[in-house]
C-alpha cells in the first residue's frame, strides 16, 4: 500500500526483463512498463487495494527491458495486512503476446483469403469432421446468397444444391470422410434468394491418425461459363451438321497433318465407310507413294507458313493414281 514491491517471480523477472532492484515500487514499474511514474495506469492499480475481491484487469502493453512491447493478462487478489496494517496485493500476469500475434496472423490470413475469394470469386469453405461443424469465406456466403455469419449445417449446406444432384453431393462428401475420397464436381445450384446457378465444387480431406478429420475446398460460381459452354457445343453442332451435309469434301488437319475432322463426303473420296476410319492419320498414310508423301508437304507447308494452297484441283483414283 505504501507503493513498495515486496517480491517479484522468476516469470515476471523472465518475460519482463526487471529484477526488484530495477524496479522496487510500482512507481518504478509504471515508470518502465508504461512510461510515466503517474497517470491512469498508476491510478487503477492504487484502485485495486480498495477492492476486497479478485479482480480480472484484462489486457495491458507492456514495455519490457528490451524495449519490446508485450501483451500481458493481469489478474489482482487481495491477500490481505501486513503486521504494520499496510495492505497488499498480489498481482499475477499471463504473458499472451504470442497468442494474440498469432490471432493477428490468422485475422490477416482470413483477410487476405476473404480479399482473393472477392477478386477472383472464388469461395473457400471446410468442415470440421468430428464436429461437423462449418466454416465459410466471405465469397462462399456470397454465392449462397447468405448473410455472412448464418452457417449452414452440412445437412442444410446439401439441400442448396439441385434436387437431382443432392445425392451425388451426399455421396461425394460420404466418400470423402469414409474413404479418404477427393471430388472435383460441376452441379448445378439454387441460392438461398431462388436463383439458378452452376457450381464448381471441389473438395480435399486432412488425415490424422489415418482418419479423416477435415474437409476443405472451394467453390465457384460457373454459370456464366457454363452458359458460353453451351452456346459454343451448340454452335459447333450446328456447323458440324452444315459441315456434313455440305457435298464438298471437307477436313481439319491438327499440326502434325493428323486429320480431326472428316465430312462424309472426305471419307467416301478417301475409300473410307466412317469417319473413324481416317482420323488420326495424316495424309502418307491414307494415300499410298508419292501422291501421299506431295500431300503431306504441302499441308505442312500451310500449317507451318499459314500460306493459303487456292485454286488447286486433282484426281485420284482409289488406288492413288492420279
């Protein structure tokens, strides 16, 4: 009570750097820790000796002997008066400025995945096997049209998915935790506000022990993608339907002269019954001798120069003779 330190701890001399020499009065420690020998801080502990209770005094910086600044959970106890009636306190400290740094690690992870999922529109989710507990990124509560925070349970998490494709989800994560099974799927979704979407879902596991304990992966919204997919497998099949009706023969050659595409009326003059027949071979190998060796050249010439070969007409019989 008389502002006199009556013994210090190893721990309090460890973490803060002070013996009692350097620091005999809590005048001398506000004064190193805090930076003042008065003020607020000195104030609330000369507070402490009027209250007849523990008393948790929550998080305070401190400055230590190495000029460090450290994160410490105080908690003071009344222990009663000396023989001279002076009261004291016993003031204990829980050093935490690890844990709190790695609570600023993991906030500014959780930021920065929350930043990239925006930028990229990519959502990030995992599920605590033992708990069945979720988590979810900002973009993830996004795509479900969910208010950030409302988690949904694995069992509420299915039902956002199509009704046809809820099994196969069921399945997939099943798998997953029993059998140590990834997935990597595109299904279609109804967000939480009725919209119609596609996803593109994939899912990791984490072991322990040979069990599975966690699930984790990421989800996307495809729809626009999904979308221009269709129109391309549409407006491929309407030029391939041209492409076969056309009476011209009509082929697509890759860059090694290997034939990809053959209309009908290509595989009838080269003597084939189907398409199959022709594809994945270039011309030396569908015409015999030299008439197939001057083909040859002369494709790989246009593929390699991208010089057009116009106005140009032969004929062959089956058997190459010109």
């Amino acid at each position: 009570e008389d502002d006199t330190i009556l013994q210090l701890s190893k721990g309090w001399t460890k973490y803060s750097g002070y013996t009692i020499d350097e620091i005999p009065t809590l005048g001398d420690w506000t004064e190193k820790a805090y930076g003042t020998r008065s003020g607020i801080e000195k104030d609330y502990i000369d507070k402490q000796f009027a209250i007849n209770e523990s008393t948790n005094n929550g998080e305070w910086n401190v400055k230590a002997k190495d000029g460090s600044i450290r994160i410490w959970d105080f908690q003071t106890t009344p222990i009663g008066k000396l023989h001279n009636g002076r009261r004291v306190l016993h003031s204990m400290a829980l050093d935490i400025t690890e844990q709190k740094n790695a609570e600023k690690e993991l906030l500014r992870g959780k930021g920065l995945l929350n930043q990239t999922g925006k930028m990229t529109k990519v959502g990030g989710w995992e599920l605590d096997v033992p708990t069945m507990k979720t988590y979810f990124t900002e973009e993830t509560f996004n795509i479900y049209e969910l208010p950030v925070g409302k988690l949904p349970s694995v069992e509420e998490g299915i039902k956002f998915y199509a009704p046809e494709v809820q099994e196969k989800i069921k399945d997939a994560v099943r798998d997953a935790i029993e059998k140590n099974i990834p997935y990597d799927i595109e299904v279609p979704f109804i967000t939480a506000k009725g919209k119609n979407i596609w996803v593109r879902t994939n899912c990791q596991t984490e072991l322990k022990d040979g069990k599975v304990v966690r699930l984790f992966g990421t989800i996307q919204d495809i729809t626009k993608r999904y979308v221009a997919d269709l129109a391309l497998k549409s407006e491929q099949n309407r030029l391939r339907t041209l492409i076969d009706n056309l009476p011209d023969a009509i082929y697509v050659q890759d860059e090694r002269g290997k034939k990809v595409i053959a209309n009908p009326a290509d595989v009838k003059n080269i003597g084939g019954n189907k398409e199959s027949d022709v594809l994945g071979q270039n011309d030396m190998e569908l015409f015999p001798g030299e008439v197939g060796l001057r083909c040859y050249n002369e494709s790989m010439n246009v593929l390699q120069t991208g010089n057009p070969l116009l106005n140009k007409e032969e004929f062959f019989l089956k058997n190459g003779v010109k």
